[in-house]
C-alpha cells in the first residue's frame, strides 16, 4: 500500500468513526427529543420504500420505521397492511390470487402479503399509487432496510399483525430476532440502535424474554386507552415494556399518563404527527412542540420529519 493511499484509508476511517460516534450520540443523548419517520418520510415519497427511508434520514431523522409482515417463504418485508392492495398494483399483476374478506357487508377481495413469495411481492410496483414518479419503487424486505439505513440513522421495526402469522404457523417474533442477531444489532439499552414496537402484548412479552437488551415499545390505540389509563397499570406495563406508544388522542386527553410512564423508567413516544391532518393545530410542527415541550414527550412518529422541532421555539 502507498503511502497516500495509506493516508486515504485512514482519514476515511477516522471519518467512518466520526459517523458512527455522531448517530450513537445523537441516538443516544438523555433527554434529546427523538425523531422518528413514520413509515420514512411518508408526506414526501411512497411509505415503506427505500425512497422514502433515504428522504428520511436526509431530514434528520434519529429512527426511520418499518412495519413488517411476512412472506409466504418466510421473509420479512417492510409494508404497513397485512394485504398488498392498498399499496401496490398487485390486482393487476396477480388478478386472480386474491381470498375472499366477508366480514363486512359485501365481499371484498384482499391480496394477503403471506400469499406472495418475496419473488412475487419483488414483481409489484409500490410507489405509483403515491405518484408516478415513483413508479420503479419495490417493497423493500427488512434487510434491505437495515442495509440502507445503515449506521446513519436507528430502526424501529413493528411486528405487524403477529396473531395473524402465529395461526399459520409462523412465528415474526423469531424471524426478527434471528435477523436482529444476523447484523450484530442486538445493542444495549443505552445505544438503542434498533427499538421494537408491536401493538401485540404477547409479541412485547416474548421479546422481552428473548431480546431483553432491546428497546421495545407497546403500542396502544384509541380503543384501548384504558389499557393505560392509571399509574398502577403504567407501573405493571413498565415490568416488560421500555417504553409506551400511545396514539397522540390518548396523550392529549391524559397528558398526566407521560408524567406515570417516565417515573416507571418509561419513554413515551405518541403517533402519528402529519401535515395532512393536524385538528386544531395551525401546523403539524405546532401539533409536534405541543406534545414534546409542553407534555414533555420523549419522541414523536411523525410523516414529516422535515417540520419536527428540533428546540421550542
Ligand atoms: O407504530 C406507530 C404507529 O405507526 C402506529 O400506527 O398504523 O401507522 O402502524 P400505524
Ligand atoms: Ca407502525
């Protein structure tokens, strides 16, 4: 090796550590308000593609999420919904793969994620029903994820619709820990590089026996406030849970519950803050500085990463 090309290699890893340092710190930093993209930046390009993930760590975000369901073959991809309807232009691709939902009114055909071999879901188009623009963009599987984020910025994978796999005989909760421990990211608590979140407390409970040094969120909706709705409840979630993933609507109406979670050693992360619906907020970045500075959120999930306040102004 050269003597230049000796110095190259070593100022660029000086610069790789600096990276490093910088994302652990900023990840890592007590009492830092923490952003995390929603789906990536899902205001700005199609949720859940790498599109989206890259835009968002480019706006600053500390952690970008990915819902995950699973593949037929047993891969985890990155996509919200447990059907591929929604997002894709799977009906025309595959016009006849589709079951049958009568649980309304009328039938309705669904294209389940878990009937599609990840060869399959790799065939559909995931961003023209976002804009047209977008219309080379795949489903990325959660290792495509992990490998674009990289190390500039944190995951924060939720186990979507756990019971739905568990009845066909696959476990998420085990896929994610083996792909967690493929990539070396079973982290500690402290650097949190990766933070787990599932609406399922079942899902919560197994990983925190099987993953205990990882961050992981409960995740609780409207329907289920009460689930959360005094401090002795608080203090039993706090026994297997890191932290609490309440809808803002929870939050806004108990803002006392923020105050019970951290006193729990719980961190408090409401969702979901979008310019597209902000109630009586005149901004989503007033929506977001109500929440963070006044009811002293920890972090928020937010589609526009770019309005997160960084201080209250
Ligand atoms: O995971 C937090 C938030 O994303 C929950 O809502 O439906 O967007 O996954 P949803
Ligand atoms: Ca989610």
């Amino acid at each position: 090796m050269s003597s230049t090309t000796r110095r190259t290699v070593a100022v660029l890893t000086i610069l790789v550590a600096l990276g490093c340092a910088t994302t652990g710190a900023r990840q890592g930093t007590p009492g830092r308000k923490q952003l995390v993209a929603h789906r990536g930046a899902s205001a700005y390009a199609p949720e859940h593609t790498l599109e989206a993930y890259t835009l968002a760590i480019e706006q600053g975000a500390d952690y970008v999420e990915q819902d995950l369901a699973v593949t037929k073959d047993g891969v985890l991809v990155c996509i919200h919904d447990l059907t591929l309807d929604r997002t894709t232009n799977v009906e025309e691709v595959f016009p006849t793969r589709f079951v049958e939902d009568k649980t309304g009114a009328a039938p309705v055909k669904r294209w389940l994620v878990g009937d599609f071999t990840l060869a399959e879901i790799k065939q559909l188009d995931a961003g023209s029903w976002f804009n047209a623009k977008f219309s080379s963009a795949k489903i990325p599987t959660f290792q495509e994820a992990i490998d674009a984020v990289g190390k500039r910025a944190g995951l924060y994978p939720e186990l979507k619709d756990p019971a739905f796999y568990r009845a066909r005989g696959v476990s998420p909760e085990k896929l994610l820990t083996d792909i967690l421990k493929k990539n070396g990211l079973l982290t500690t608590l402290a650097s949190a590089r990766v933070i787990i979140q599932s609406f399922d407390e079942t899902t919560v409970k197994l990983l925190a026996k099987d993953l205990p040094q990882v961050p992981r969120v409960l995740l609780v909706e409207p329907t289920n406030a009460t689930r959360i709705d005094t401090q002795e409840k608080i203090k039993e979630v706090a026994g297997w849970a890191t932290g609490l993933g309440p809808n803002k609507m929870i939050v806004a109406a108990r803002p006392e519950l923020v105050k019970w979670a951290q006193a729990a050693g719980m961190t408090v992360t409401p969702w979901t803050f979008r310019s597209s619906n902000t109630g009586t907020f005149p901004s989503v970045r007033d929506e977001m500085t109500k929440f963070l500075y006044d009811y002293g959120v920890d972090a928020v999930f937010t589609d526009n990463p770019d309005q997160f306040p960084r201080k209250r102004n």
